[in-house]
C-alpha cells in the first residue's frame, strides 16, 4: 500500500478533481447554470456568446489560483498548528518525555 506521501509525490492525488460540494443544492445549481447557458448562446448568437465564455475562462482562473492560494494558506497553517501543538506537548502531558509514544 502506497503511503500518502508517495501518492502525493507521483502526482496521483488531485483533490480539485474528485472533489464535489456535498450541499443537496449544488445538483440542481448546476443544472440551472446548464439551462442558463443554452439559453444565453441562443440569445446572443455565437460570436458574443463565444467572447462571453472568454470572458468567464478569465474569470475561471482568476477564482482557480484563490482557490489554490486559500488551499495551501489552510494547509500551511494546519501544519504549522500539528508544529506547535507537538513542540509543546510536554507542557501539555505528564511525562512526554518518556519512551511512551502519543
């Protein structure tokens, strides 16, 4: 069994693309941004629709890179909090010092 840090390493663990909102809204959101979408290609033609998506492509990654900025901030910080928690466990336990692992 591959460890978690081996998967991360050979690039076999990308969470944007397994993950789904587990909100019971979400499904029909998106099923209404879909309808949405044929219903404004219909209206504009597909010229203006075609720089429309454009325009959303650029919106898209805009809204990527925050959300892979909040991502590593989160993961960062939770990290530096397993840091600090483990640098002061002795405070914390009678005994740490022990051979008893926690």
């Amino acid at each position: 069994m591959k460890t978690i840090l081996e998967a991360l390493y050979r690039g076999q663990i990308n969470p944007d693309e397994i993950i789904v909102p587990s909100q019971p809204e979400y499904r029909s959101i998106s099923q209404q941004v879909s309808a949405q979408t044929v219903h404004w290609r219909e209206r504009l033609g597909e010229e203006v629709f075609r720089e429309l998506e454009e325009y959303f492509d650029l919106c898209d990654s805009a809204s990527s890179m925050h959300v892979e900025a909040a991502f590593l901030h989160g993961f960062r910080l939770g990290a530096n909090l397993l840091i600090e928690v483990m640098s002061n466990r002795e405070k914390l336990v009678p005994n740490a010092a022990s051979s008893m692992p926690l």
